[in-house]
C-alpha cells in the first residue's frame, strides 16, 4: 500500500448531528418493519452456530425533493456486495443482503446488467411452454443449481434512500445483537457523507425557471460509532473505505480503525477495486489481496479472497469470544 506523499490534514471537527437526532428528522422506509419481522424469522429460524452475516451493497441516494424526481446518487453497481453474498454463502453463512433497489444481487447478477436480458435466455418450446436456448443451457443450469442449494439461507431487504438505508441499518444491528461474535457486519454498501435534511428539501419538484441551482448539503454523521459501541457491540464489524487519492487510502483507513474500534477496514481504491485490496486491521502491516488481470478475465472474482479471509479471521475472533 503506497504511502502518503503529500498527507492531508485531517479537517477540523465540523458541528455534525448526531445519529438520533438524525433518527428523529426522518422518515423511516415503509418497508421498515416487514423487514423487521423478516430478519427476526430469518435469524430464529437458523441452526445454532451458524454464522451469520449482514452484506450491506450498492448505493444510497440523497433526495433533492420531498416528492422526489431528482437525488444525488453514486457509482456503486453492488458487485462487490452481491458476489460478497455469494461466497459468504458457499461457505455455510447465512446471509442478510441489505441492497439498493435495482442493484446487482446475488447470482441474478450474472442475468443483469448486461446487453443480454432474461428473455435472451429463452425460447419457445413449441409445445406452450418455454427452454432455455441450448448455447446458455450449461451455463443456465449450473448457477440455478448452486442458487438452489443455497438459497435458502440468504434473505434481501432493499432500500433507495440513504435514511431508507440507515433506518434499516440499524434495525437489523439491533437484532443481529444478540447473536454476538457469531455475526459479522460486512458494510460494503456506498453510504453518502452529505444529506439535505428533509425540513430544507423542496415540497415539488424544483423549477428550471429559477435560473442556476445551488445545493447546501449537511454532513452525514458517521453511522459506525454507535453501530461498534451501541447496537451490535460484540458482532465482527468490517467496514469499508474508498478513496481515489492513494496517498489518502491507509491513513484514512487506520484513521477509522482508531476512531471507531472495529475489526477490519477492507480499503479499496475506486478504479482498482476490482483486483486489489488492503485488509487493516489495529495491531498489524495492511494485508494485500489482489488477483492478475488474467484471473479476473477467466471469472475469478477477489470477493472469493476477501470472504475467504475474513471468514477466516472471523472464526478466529468468535473462539476468542
Ligand atoms: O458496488 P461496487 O461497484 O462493487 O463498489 C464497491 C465499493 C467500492 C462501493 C465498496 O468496495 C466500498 O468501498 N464501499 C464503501 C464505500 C464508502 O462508503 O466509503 P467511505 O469512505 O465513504 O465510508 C467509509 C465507511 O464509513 C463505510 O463503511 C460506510 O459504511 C461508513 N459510513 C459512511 C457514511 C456515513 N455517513 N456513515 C458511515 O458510517
């Protein structure tokens, strides 16, 4: 991991709000105690020791409107937290799939986004039912075989907004809590820094005719703190850090480690994502993951690595417990 050549300062602590008061000036999703209902069945329903994991993926949006047109949002697709889901799976997880709306999810992903849709997949089988075309019939039936068998074990939960998201957030820590060290949070999802708090959003949808449009955006209070020391305090937490800036990625990630006391940051820099990342932890050296160009080609995605990793150290930090 590159050093910092030229180090930021970090800026001085700005007046944020805090997390309830965040609570309090928003709205929660409608969806918010279905999903309750869903994550407490889905968490009695597993075998004793299994563990389990929270995948939180893709990005939130940030509303300009009250009855919403426009919303600022990011590049976030969910791959990272859709094949994440996956592995986590495959190695006996059960899993709880926090996802954007429309997001990449676990093993449709390959059935989305991508110049062929559902319906290229299939035909006529001349008798009034349908098949699958004989030239994806392999490929068809291996990923629904292995979606089959492992099923079972994931339950998604989707949001748009970012208050959608952190309503949630905090409703599934809060249950996941008592599962201690048997849970991980794995916080892969792009969460935005800034926000219009609703009180200051536009009722209808703002007008052209006003001329140059300026936005005030309040910061976003930083939701890990009382994720790490309120509502799952004795869960794995594994947060993420992107930055585009090398020179910004380890301090800011040590910086997170320190600030908020949780497990592991996995730091990520946003054109390399996808073959390289740092795994950090408080007491030791960044730990480099990273896959060739030709591994990446041939399907071989690095969330296999990161998983693999993590569930590695998960087991570690759960015996301890
Ligand atoms: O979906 P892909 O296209 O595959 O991309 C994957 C990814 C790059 C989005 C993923 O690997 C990743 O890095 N996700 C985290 C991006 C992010 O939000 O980074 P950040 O540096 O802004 O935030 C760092 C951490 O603070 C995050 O774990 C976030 O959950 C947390 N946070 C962020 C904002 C906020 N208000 N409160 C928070 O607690």
């Amino acid at each position: 991991m590159s050093t910092a050549s030229k180090t930021q300062a970090a800026p001085a602590e700005r007046k944020v709000i805090d997390p309830d008061t965040y609570f309090d000036h928003n709205q929660p999703p409608a969806n918010l105690q279905q999903a309750h209902s869903a994550v407490a069945a889905f968490i009695g329903a597993q075998e004793a020791g299994r563990p389990i994991v929270l995948v939180t993926s893709g990005g939130t949006t940030v509303p300009l409107e009250n009855n919403t047109v426009r919303f600022v949002d990011n590049f976030s697709a969910g791959t990272r937290g859709s094949s994440s889901a996956e592995q986590f799976l495959e190695a006996g997880y059960a899993v709880v799939f926090l996802y954007r709306e429309h997001s990449l999810q676990p093993f449709n992903r390959q059935y989305s986004h991508r110049t062929e849709g559902l319906l290229d997949y299939l035909q006529p089988d001349g008798r009034g039912g349908i098949s699958v075309r004989p030239e994806y019939k392999e490929r068809v039936l291996s990923d629904l075989n292995r979606y089959e068998q492992l099923r079972a074990r994931l339950l998604k939960v989707s949001f748009t907004t970012l208050a959608d998201y952190l309503f949630l957030l905090r409703e599934i820590s809060l249950l996941l809590a008592p599962t201690g060290a048997r849970s991980m949070l794995y916080l892969a999802a792009a969460v935005s820094d800034f926000f219009i708090p609703s009180h200051s959003l536009a009722e209808h949808k703002i007008q052209s005719a006003g001329g140059d449009l300026t936005l005030h955006m309040n910061q976003v209070p930083k939701f890990l703190r009382p994720l790490v020391k309120v509502w799952a305090p004795a869960c794995f937490v594994v947060s993420f850090k992107l930055e585009t800036d090398p020179g910004l990625l380890e301090p800011k990630a040590r910086h997170a480690l320190d600030k908020y006391g949780h497990h592991v940051v996995v730091a990520n820099l946003l054109h390399t994502r996808k073959w390289q990342v740092w795994l950090l932890t408080r007491d030791a050296d960044p730990c480099l993951l990273q896959i060739s160009q030709d591994q990446l080609l041939r399907g071989h995605d690095i969330e296999q690595d990161i998983v693999a990793e993590l569930v590695r150290r998960h087991k570690v930090h759960a015996s301890a417990a």
